[in-house]
C-alpha cells in the first residue's frame, strides 16, 4: 500500500527480485528493495537465501547492519548468525556470508552521521 508519505511492504506477500547486487545474478538469493537505490547504494532491503547460498564477497562503501528474521546465516569467519541476531558492519569492511539452512534477512545500508 502506498500513500504519497508512506509505503508499506509486506514481506510474504510481495514478489522478490533476482539478487544482483554485489554484480552477477545469483539464482539461489533474492532481494526485495524496500527503500534501497542502486545508484546511491544506501537503504533498506530485505534478503531471502535457499540453502547453500553464498555471497559474493564484497566491501562496504557504507555503513551496512541486517538483522536475521529466519535461519541461519555464517558469516566468512566462521561466525554463525541466527533468528534475531543483528550485525553491524563498518564502511570499509570485507566479507561473505553462506547459509546451510536458509536465510532472510532485512538489511540497512547507510552513512553513519560525524559525530
């Protein structure tokens, strides 16, 4: 639903793109962009990977945290991330994430203010 000052998105019932966002498709993710822009790589998303998945490994231009609505998600350190864990990572960061169960997630990506 959406007003001129407000969208609404619900999860289970909005189609999901192809995943592309670290550069090829990827068949087994898809995303779902809720206020994210592809030119300015900043906004909120939300991420659903089958089991097996593997993200491209990638570097941040901004800051990007996600929070794990289902599943499990292992971070390239070894890290394993369940339902409810938040992570947060610093611009500049490196890393991949795989999933043996299945994941979603909803991600933010942007630019933390100077303090």
């Amino acid at each position: 639903m959406t007003r001129s000052d407000r969208t609404i998105v619900n999860i289970h019932e909005t189609a999901f793109d192809p995943y592309d966002m670290e550069g090829p498709v990827q068949d087994d993710m898809q995303v779902l962009r809720v206020s994210y822009e592809a030119e300015t790589r900043r906004g909120i998303y939300v991420m659903r990977m089958e089991p097996g998945a593997v993200t491209v490994a990638h570097t941040h231009v901004c800051m990007e945290e996600f929070m794990i609505l289902e599943g499990e998600l292992i971070e390239s350190d070894g890290t394993v991330l369940k339902k409810g864990d938040i992570c947060s990572y610093q611009p500049g960061s490196h890393h991949n994430s795989r999933t043996e169960t299945g994941c979603v997630l909803i991600a933010f990506d942007w630019d933390r203010p100077s303090i």
